[in-house]
C-alpha cells in the first residue's frame, strides 16, 4: 500500500514538472502563431463575467511580464492585518491606467481591440474587491464576543427580541435561550468559533427576513427532525466563511458585482435557508447533523463553481429597510 502510494506520488510530481515546462513552452508558441497574447485570447474568447475574470486573474498571477503582475497589487493597498478603514480599492482612474500600461506591455493596439483594457481594469478591480471582503469578513470574525461590551450586548438583546418578539427574556444568563437554539444559558460560548461575524449573520437573517426566520425557528423546534438554530446557524455561517476564504464563491461575487460585507450576509442568509429546506427534505435528526452538513456542502460547492453562479436571497423585508 505504501509503495503504491510513494508511486502515485512520483508519478503527480513527474507531471507537474513536465506540465510545468511544458506549458510555458506551449503559451508562447500560441502567442507567436496567433499574434495574440494570453490575456487577449482570454478576452476575446469569454464574455464579461466571472468565468472572463477567473481566467484573466489567472493569467495574470502566473504572469512573468511585471506589467502584468503589478496590476493585482496595484488594487490591493492594505496588507492583511492592516487598518481596514484605510483598506481602500484603487480608482477606475488608476486601474484604467494600469490595464493600459499592459496593452503596452504586451503590444495590444486599443484601435483594434477596444474592449482588452477595460476587461483588464474590470478584471482586477473584481479581484481586489473580493480579496477586501476576505479580509474584512475576517476581522468580524476575529473579534470576539464579550459581555463587557455594550455594543455587544445590544446585539444580542436586539437578536433576541427579533426572534421572539412577544416573549419577554427573564434575564442574561436564562435557559430561555435554548429556544432558539444555543447550547446552555449564555450564547457567549457558542460564538467562540465564529466571533461577532456569527452574531452579526443572525442578527441580519431575524431583522432582514423575519417572516423566513421564524419559519425556520418554527421548524427548528420540530421535536423528532428539529435542529438547534443559533448554533446550525453558526456552523452554516463558518462553512460560508471557510469557503469565502478559500475563494469558492468568487464567481457568486463577480457576477453579482457587490463586494459589501451586507452582501455576505445575504449570501450567508440563502444558504442558511435553503441548509433549513435541505435538512427537511432529508428527514433527519440532530445526531446527523454533521453528515447533513457535509453533503450540503458538497452541493454548494458544487454550484459555486458554476461559470454562471448567482446565490440569490429572498426579498428583503421592507419593515426593516
């Protein structure tokens, strides 16, 4: 078994070395007969949209030509870890000028293909746009929850109320709240994993679309197929973030063209709604949760790598604006 192993691996090694030469050898024999370069094929061969962006990020990280590798740096200012409120995308202005010293770069005429600079600009600015949401997401997340906090707090007794808005909650620390779902008398340990990002996704989903949210309560409370909601939530939030991070669902993002931090939550929000369709049409119990969990995850990713990938959350309450 380990021999068949130690094979299997040098054979993949043995692949990539040869496509790795291979390749680079095969892209300039195309631009050399063809007289177009990568980017410029990519252009013309795709449509605007997320399947043109995703091929044109990829060309240009793998790019050797420092024309072409400065134009995702060129939109992305703030380092990870730095002060996101000075984390601010580059003008249309600039990444124009950019897209622009490419065409240069790589000799392509703007008279006779008008449209290579502008898909180059759209193209970087879409990638910086999402790799700011990565970054932003996870600040919220790493910000955790505390109950000196009043702002917290508030938060907390908003989410509360917006859920159960004729009941009344007898105090902090109450067993009322395993009603809607948490594990034990303060939710403060439940959002351990996710921070304040996954009190943020609940409070969006109860204010937002509360006639969807007390529906999925009210199925949640089932008491053979029921789920514990605050806490699927949360775990539906951090599979949406762990994904969000490793960049599957950058083509729901480039072809919606909105890059918000409102916008994940309503990404967040369709998941969490359809997760609470999938698990009834599983007819499952909470001891399967995991397992229920995983195959919707298959599902989702599935559908993520769509060309034309588009989540869509309901409408919007308009009580809440």
């Amino acid at each position: 078994m380990v021999k068949r192993w130690l094979l299997a691996v040098a054979i993949q090694s043995l692949l990539d070395l040869l496509l790795s030469l291979v390749w680079p050898m095969f892209k300039w024999l195309l631009t050399k007969f063809s007289g177009r370069c990568e980017l410029l094929r990519v252009v013309l061969r795709y449509p605007s949209g997320a399947e043109r962006i995703c091929k044109l990020e990829l060309a240009i990280r793998a790019s050797g030509c420092p024309a072409v590798r400065a134009l995702l740096p060129a939109v992305q200012p703030a380092q990870q870890g730095g002060d996101l409120r000075k984390d601010e995308l580059i003008s249309a202005a600039q990444a124009a000028e950019a897209a622009s010293a490419v065409a240069a770069a790589k000799r392509v005429e703007p008279g006779v293909y008008p449209q290579f600079e502008s898909a180059l600009a759209e193209a970087a600015i879409a990638v910086a746009s999402h790799d700011r949401l990565c970054r932003r997401a996870d600040a919220v997340r790493r910000v955790a929850f505390s109950s000196d906090c009043a702002e917290h707090e508030a938060k907390l007794a908003k989410l509360w109320t917006a859920l159960c808005p004729r009941q009344p909650l007898s105090g902090r620390i109450s067993k009322q709240w395993g009603d809607i779902g948490f594990q034990g008398d303060d939710p403060q340990t439940d959002f351990r994993g996710m921070g304040m990002l996954g009190l943020e996704q609940l409070l969006f989903l109860a204010s937002r679309y509360p006639s969807q949210a007390a529906a999925v309560l009210s199925q949640s409370q089932h008491p053979v197929s029921g789920f514990p909601f605050a806490v699927a939530g949360i775990n539906i939030g951090h599979l949406v973030w762990r994904l969000l991070a490793a960049r599957k669902f950058r083509k729901h993002f480039y072809n919606l063209g909105s890059y918000e931090l409102d916008d994940l939550h309503r990404l967040f929000c369709c998941l969490f709604l359809r997760f609470a369709d999938f698990w009834q049409r599983q007819g499952a119990s909470v001891m399967e949760f995991n397992s229920v969990k995983a195959k919707f995850k298959r599902l989702i990713k599935t559908e993520a790598a769509r060309s034309d990938c588009l989540f869509r959350a309901p409408e919007e309450s308009s009580e809440t604006g």
